[in-house]
C-alpha cells in the first residue's frame, strides 16, 4: 500500500477569528481526527477547531462543531 492508496477521509478544520477556515490535517479515523483537534482546542487560543469528513456539507460540519462539548462529545 501507498500513499495513493490511503484513505484519509477526516479532515480537522480551524476556523480564525476572521472567520478564515483552513485545513489542519486528514485523518484515517474520526477518534484520531477528533483526538488532534482536542488537543488544539484545549490550547485555550480563540481559534475553533472541529472534525468533518471529506464530501459533508460545511453547515452539517457547523452544527456537529456546535453541539459539541469541550470533551468531544455530542450535547
């Protein structure tokens, strides 16, 4: 197996207080994506981070980010 041939379909995205959106990274699971994201959330900078796989809406991604508590997990 390559490179060519992994998939990596989550993506940890962060949104900048000018509301800027730029890819930090693609994971192969959503516990690691999610995993790296928490880590830089908790860095405690305005910055916010959240997980979103490859071919979902950004609104679905938003609202997902929305509900979430700080410890990654579903309100």
């Amino acid at each position: 197996m390559n490179d060519s041939t992994i998939s990596l379909p989550w993506l940890v995205i962060r949104q900048d207080d000018n509301g800027n959106r730029y890819r930090v990274g693609r994971y192969a699971t959503r516990a690691e994506a999610q995993k790296i994201a928490d880590s830089l959330d908790s860095r405690g900078h305005k910055q916010l981070y959240w997980v979103e796989r490859i071919g979902q809406s950004q609104g679905q991604a938003q609202a997902q980010a929305q509900a979430q508590n700080g410890d990654g997990t579903l309100n």
